[in-house]
C-alpha cells in the first residue's frame, strides 16, 4: 500500500517598514533612484560611523505585534550577525536574537477546510542589505548600497501549516493587517514583503519532523504556491526511492518551475551574535505601549461588520471592497462625499475591477481620487451625462485622475436635455426608417431598441436615453 504523506510548512517573511528614513541614519528609504544615491557612512559601514535608531521602527514593530497577539518584549535589545558577504557593507548585520521584540503570536485564517489559527514564534526587527547585481556581459558583480538599512521586521511563524493554500491565506492575512497597519505597502514585486519557505514531508501519522529544505527568491503568491507544490513533490520522490533529504537552502526559479540547490545547512552556520555595543537597549514604558494599542485602527473584521450596518451594501461587495485597505479608504471617502454607499460600490466593483484586470494592477495601484468618482456619481445623477458618456469618462480618470467635470465642459459631452431639439432629431430618425416603424406596429418591440440607436447616434451619445424612449413612443404611437 502506498504511503501517505504530509507536508510541514513554516515561513519567515521579511517586510520592509514604511518608514521615510532608514533604521540607523537620515538616508532615504524610496524604492528605486540610481544606485548607491541613498546611502551615508552608516548605512555604508564605514569605520566610525555610529548607529542611531528610528523610533518609528519600534512603533510599527510594535503595532504589527500587537495586532498578531503577540506578547511585547518591553526591555528588548540589538544584537551583532556576524557574517561576510558583499552586500552586507559593516561585515555584520543589526538584528534581534535573544530578545526580540515580539513573541509568542498567532493569526487566524479561514480555507476550504474551515478556521485555523498559525503561531507566531516572533518578530523582530532588523536592516535590510544591500542588493547585488551580476553584470553577465561583464562578467562581475556590482553592489547597490542603496537597500542597506532599510527597516525590516522578520516574522517567524511556527511549522503549523501543511498546504500551499493555507500558507497563502497565512500571507495574504499578515499582508492585510499590515497595510492596515500603514506599516508597508507589502508589495511582493518590489521586495517590500518576501518569504522565505521553511518545508519538510513526514509519514502522515509520524510525530517527528522530517529534513526540511529553505527556498527563497519567492516574489509573487503564485510563486509561492508553484515553488511548495515543486518541493513537496521533489521530497517525496526521494525518500520514495530510499534517498535522503538534504539539509539545505534553495532558489526557486520560478520561468523553469524548479528549484536548486544553493548551500548547505548540515553545519549550522555560526553568526557569533553578541549585544551590539553601540545601540542601547530599548525600554518599552506601558504608556508608549497603551498609546500604540489605542491608536491601532479599525481592521478588516471590524470593518466588514461596520460596512453591513453602515452602508448597507451586499456581503460580496463588503469582501472585495474591504480585501484591499486603499479600495476601502477610497470607498469610505466617496460616500463621505456623494452620500451614495450602493453607487459608488457599483463603480468599484464593476467598471474599476474590470480595468484593474486588463491593466494586471492591483487595487493599491490605483490613480483617481474619492474627489474626482463622487463627481462623476453626482453628473450622472443629475442626468448632466448618461451611463454610456460615464462609462467613457470614468475610463480616461482612471488614467489620468483628471475633474469629470471639466472633462464634460471641455469635450462637451453633456445630455442634451433641449426637448425641442431631441423631438426634431426623433422626428428625422422615424421618417428615415419606416421599415423599423411597421414592425413596430406589427407589435415588434425590439424596433424600438433599434430606433432608439440610431436617435442616440445622431445625438452623438449625448441624449438622454429615457426621454429618446419618452419621445419615439408618443410620435409612434400617435
């Protein structure tokens, strides 16, 4: 009979904080700029240069803690990493080993399979390093300083989960909280949130953990998924064949959807930590603690209850519109506007989700303010422009964030509400088509549909289409 296996799965997922500054010095924290243009002595690690911390750092360590219910570390400390590497500038990097400054936490996620809650080991905070770039024509490497120091927690997660969907839900859970947050904008393409994979297969039943394998550069959540599936499969077909499962850490790639082997980890490699000398420790009072608790916001959960009293919109909207902490904002500041919850809800759902799909951008991408979509809610309402003429002004302000008013004026495309001039244009449209009038009167409603048409093209789409109705059935039915 063939045996059965489980898949043990924990993560270490590295975020980079939202902060304008690095962790230790001024420098500036913006993604992208030519290289090595956001760097100082001490994010550089030249001899002399003294560290300072960012206070701010603590605070969104401490509020992502708080919100995965973890215990705070209020007398934590820095410690030395010391390795050598050419990205890592100082030879040492600046992390948290034996008193982190978040422990002992847990998050709730929901799958096919119904709740379970993932362990927190503990979060810490940490520098990011540098970023090595390898010059193929060249043949050599170049080193961007420019990433060095910038603010990272590191969150540990015990080996609680068994599928590539529950790791998902586990990632896309701490995305959110962390967004909430205002922590970071948690964006896998851009390395402000990676995850490295900690895996291993036993025998289902058994007690004990098998070999588990690290896989790291995972920068999408289908990555993620491809790279377990790709592993699971690969441990598997080796202990079935009586081989043994290497210790190791290994890189994904994800274009030939597998993964190799990197280094080792038979030999724990010895980072010889020590407290770093030239930080102090960190004391935590219980008002700093009590004012980041009070100032924690209103999270999805609490939102999604509020939206269904509030707003009264359907549950299928609350989900989408609250999965994205942007898309609710933008929500929340359009109906503070227009007072129009079931609109505005219409907009973002509808012609926004559909943009959002043929352009691949996620709701964090978008452009238009609350200002601008309360605007085009209100023209619409007020009959200025019909839905068609919306749905073509509502397509240029999700490029551009440009006033649908002034766009209206400006192309002149408001509804002509000049019953005259409409009648004259019907009256042109039913005498230029008499065939579609006698199917009409031979009782064929539809060539009304195609009358109406040929009104709405001769307005140039800039007729009301209820009064064209209004208009064609009283000259019809005279």
């Amino acid at each position: 009979m063939a045996k059965e296996y489980e898949t043990v799965i924990g993560l270490e997922v590295h975020v980079e904080l939202a902060t304008k500054t690095k962790i230790f010095c001024g420098c500036s924290t913006e993604f992208g700029g030519a290289p090595n243009t956001h760097t100082c002595p001490v994010c550089t690690g030249m001899p002399g240069s003294l560290p300072v911390l960012n206070k701010q750092v603590v605070e969104y360590a401490i509020a992502v803690g708080l919100a995965t219910n973890c215990s705070i570390t209020q007398y934590c400390k820095f410690d030395r990493k010391n390795y050598f590497y050419p990205d890592n500038p100082q030879n040492y990097q600046i992390s948290q080993l034996y008193l982190p400054i978040c422990k002992n936490g847990s998050v709730e996620i929901e799958t096919a399979e119904g709740k379970k809650q993932v362990r927190i080991h503990e979060i810490h905070m940490e520098e990011d390093a540098g970023k090595l770039i390898h010059d193929e024509w060249e043949d050599c490497s170049l080193v961007d300083y420019n990433r060095s120091g910038v603010p990272l927690i590191e969150i540990v997660s015990e080996p609680d989960m068994r599928s590539a969907e529950e790791v998902i839900a586990y990632l896309e859970k701490l995305r959110l909280i962390i967004q909430y947050l205002g922590a970071s904008d948690c964006k896998l393409q851009e390395g402000s949130m990676r995850a490295d994979v900690n895996l291993s297969v036993r025998e289902k039943g058994a007690k004990e953990f098998g070999t588990r394998t690290e896989m790291k550069n995972l920068n999408s959540f289908k990555a993620i998924a491809r790279a377990i599936e790709g592993e699971r499969i690969r441990q598997i077909d080796l202990l079935e064949e009586g081989k043994q499962v290497i210790q190791e850490t290994r890189r994904w790639d994800d274009n030939k959807e597998y993964s190799y082997a990197m280094r080792s980890k038979e030999d724990a490699q010895d980072y010889r930590y020590f407290p770093d000398p030239d930080l102090v420790p960190i004391q935590i009072s219980d008002e700093w603690l009590a004012k980041i608790r009070d100032n924690q916001p209103e999270f999805r959960t609490e939102k999604m209850k509020r939206y269904k009293e509030e707003y009264e919109i359907p549950d299928y909207d609350i989900d989408i519109i609250t999965n994205s902490k942007h898309l609710a904002d933008l929500f929340e500041a359009t109906v503070a506007i227009c007072k129009q919850p079931k609109k505005v809800s219409n907009w973002l759902m509808v012609e926004t989700m559909r943009l959002l799909k043929e352009q691949d951008m996620e709701p964090e991408d978008i452009r238009f303010s609350p200002e601008n979509l309360a605007k085009l809610i209100l023209l619409t309402d007020s009959k200025a422009i019909n839905s068609t003429v919306a749905k073509e002004v509502f397509e240029v302000m999700f490029d551009k964030d440009m006033d649908p008013e002034a766009y209206v004026e400006e192309k002149g495309l408001k509804t002509v509400n000049d019953e005259g001039a409409l009648r004259k244009t019907v009256e042109e449209v039913v005498a230029a088509n008499p065939q579609s009038v006698e199917d009409y009167h031979n009782g064929k409603q539809k060539a009304i549909g195609f009358l109406v048409g040929q009104t709405m093209k001769a307005m140039q789409g800039k007729a009301d289409p209820a009064m064209v109705n209004k208009l064609l059935k009283e000259l019809l039915e005279d």
